[in-house]
C-alpha cells in the first residue's frame, strides 16, 4: 500500500468511528428522556426533580461524545 491509499484508509475508519461515538450517545439520551417521560406518568408531582436529573444524565452523555470527537481529533495520524 502506497502513503495516500493509507490515508484514505485512516480517514474511511475515521468517520466510521465518529458515527459509532454518534450512535452511542443518541441511544443512551433516547433512554434517558423515555424513562424519565415514563416516571413524570407514573409520579407527576416530582416532575421538576426528574426533569432536573434527566438534564444532567443528558450533559453527562454528551460529554462523553464530545470527549470522543475530540479524542478522534487529537490522535489523527
């Protein structure tokens, strides 16, 4: 294999694992909205509670997608 059919390599693998860090994260927030829409059902008066700890289980998703996008990034050759 020559330097740019190598590039090209690493850049095709590349995307795949930015929509495989994408994937993760949108299933995960998906969960998190869906059992906290089913809990509010079940216990309306701690809506503001569950809202609240929905917020912050979605900001700790998307850290870790940022975070991978970011590694990604960083130890492109």
């Amino acid at each position: 294999m020559d330097a740019t059919t190598l590039a090209e390599l690493s850049g095709n693998v590349a995307s795949i694992g930015y929509g495989l860090a994408a994937i993760g994260p949108g299933i995960g927030i998906g969960i998190i909205v869906g059992k906290t829409a089913e809990a509010t059902a079940r216990q309306p008066e701690l809506r503001g509670a569950l809202q609240s700890t929905m917020f912050i289980g979605i900001a700790f998703t998307e850290i870790l997608t940022l975070l991978a996008i970011v590694t990604g990034f960083l130890f492109q050759s």
